[in-house]
C-alpha cells in the first residue's frame, strides 16, 4: 500500500491525467486503475470522477499532503544510502559566477566531506551564460534562473545594485547629483545591457518609480568585481552590489550617487540536474548559503 500512495501522491503533482501521464510515461488507464485499487483498500475516494482534471476530495488532499513530507525524507535517505554504497557518481561538477569569487564558495564547499563523506568537487568560475546540460555540469550559480523544466532552481542570494563613485572620481571631476547630468561623467554599464538591447532604468527608493537611464556608456563589464576595482581607483562611477560595499561605504571612502534610486536587484539562483530533495542539492545549497551568511 505504502508504494501504492507515493504513486498517487507523484499523480496529483499534476492537474491533469493526461499531464501525469505523459510526465510519468504511463497510460491514463493505468494511473486510473491504480488510483481505484488504492481508495478500495482505503475505504474512501480520493479525486473526484466527474472532471477532467486530477481535483481532489477533502481525503485525497489530507492524504497527498501527510505522505508529500514523508516522500521527501525518503528521497534523501535514499541518496545518502546510495553515496555510502557509491551507487552515485562521486565527483559534483559545480559552476560558480566569477564575478562573485570574492565570497568565499570554496571555503565552504571544501568542507563537503564533513557532510558527504567520499565526494569530490569539481569548480569552475565562468563568466557568461549558464547551459549546465551542454557543458555536462551537475549544479550552477546563475544570476538568472534561466533553467530547464527538470531542473531545480532556488533561489539563494540576493542584493540591490546602488550606483557609487570614490571620494576620489569626487575631487576629479565634481559629484553627479542629477540623473541629467550623468551623461556627463563616465559611468560603467553592465554588459547585458548590451546584449539585451535594453535602455537601463533606475528605481525610486521611496516608490519604485521607473527612470529611464539615457547614458551613453564608453565602457561595458560583466564583473562587479572589476567595477568596483575601477570605483576605488577614482576612475568611474558604477552599480555594485550594495552587500558587496557596506564597509567601503562606512568609511567614506566611497559614496552613493543618486541615493535616491537604485538599478534593481541582482538575483543568484542554484540550478542543478539533481532533484531538490536529493542529499548532494541539498547539501551544496546549505553550504553555498552559509558562505553568503558569511561574507
């Protein structure tokens, strides 16, 4: 019976037979069956048989949602038994942003095997655009959850983006204290911009009114990392990660510009080939977590 409900509780994932059908790769006449061979050894309906749909009596949904928990915590058990008899392949194959290095992912990562024991970590930083089918990689750090239908994606990090310039770039060339008026200072733009053929916007901190950015960028980067080396040299002014210049803004030694408005937000998702449940997603996502509490 037990195999019986963790098949119903796969159905009911989808609102439509002919769906869970097709996801599960068998005949709706067999989930049918299977549904009506389990209520007869219940005792009591589970969906109702006058709709299309896969809608459920007030049974099946207590059912569907007591065992929903239970199958989860059988998934990670499963795959921490299959790591100890190593029936999984050893090795984690992991992209991770370049222009996040400085945030520590190995220093947590290293320490897998106090959680995994015999698994080996392959890093890779990139910069660009996340495929981990194409390059045959097991879970990316991705600004953008840009993921496929079978994979899992959470969402782990995120951090506005303030524009900011050294006291420096200040005593150089005068403090922008206008959106007008940036046009006349050398402003660094992010790469996807460009690609995206999108016109920038800024957001009101009071209401989140949207200003577009009519800025005539000479230079383009898809690291934060160099654009905040650029903004402490005084040569630029930048978006960063508000996260990444706390410290620097404590000090003084950088500034906001317009701090009014901000360019949005910059989102970090893991996407990963690994079901969410499985014991490797998510013991690589507790730890990359960790690091950002960390940072």
């Amino acid at each position: 019976m037990y195999d019986d409900i963790l098949f119903f509780v796969s159905v009911v994932a989808y609102d439509k037979f002919s769906v869970a059908a097709e996801k599960l790769g068998i005949s709706q006449s067999t989930i049918s069956r299977k549904i009506a061979a389990l209520e007869q050894q219940l005792n009591f309906k589970l969906i109702k048989r006058d709709s299309r749909n896969l809608e459920l009596t007030e049974y099946g949904t207590n059912l569907a949602a007591a065992f929903h928990e239970i199958d989860a915590e059988v998934e990670a058990m499963l795959s921490g038994a299959l790591l100890k008899n190593k029936r999984y392949n050893n090795v984690i194959n992991i992209l991770l942003p370049v222009g996040m290095a400085n945030y520590g992912f190995s220093r947590s990562l290293v320490t897998i095997n106090d959680k995994l024991e015999g698994i080996d970590l392959n890093l890779t930083y990139y910069a660009g655009t996340v495929d981990i089918d194409k390059y045959n990689y097991d879970l990316a750090v991705a600004s953008q959850a840009s993921k496929k239908e079978y994979h899992a994606a959470t969402l782990i990090y995120s951090s506005k983006v303030i524009i900011v310039c050294s006291q420096e770039y200040i005593q150089k060339y005068g403090l922008c204290s206008t959106i007008e008026d940036l046009s006349n200072h050398m402003v660094v733009g992010n790469v996807r911009v460009l690609e995206e053929n999108m016109i920038p916007q800024l957001f009101r901190e009071s209401d989140s009114e949207i200003t577009q950015l009519l800025v005539d960028y000479k230079l383009y980067l898809n690291s934060f990392i160099e654009a905040k080396n650029l903004v402490m040299s005084g040569l630029v002014i930048s978006g960063l990660l508000e996260d990444d210049v706390k410290e620097e803004l404590k000090s003084g030694k950088i500034v906001r510009v317009l701090p009014d408005y901000h360019v949005g937000y910059m989102n970090y998702y893991l996407v990963s080939k690994f079901k969410s449940d499985d014991v490797r997603y998510t013991t690589v996502l507790e730890l990359l977590e960790d690091s950002f509490k960390k940072y």
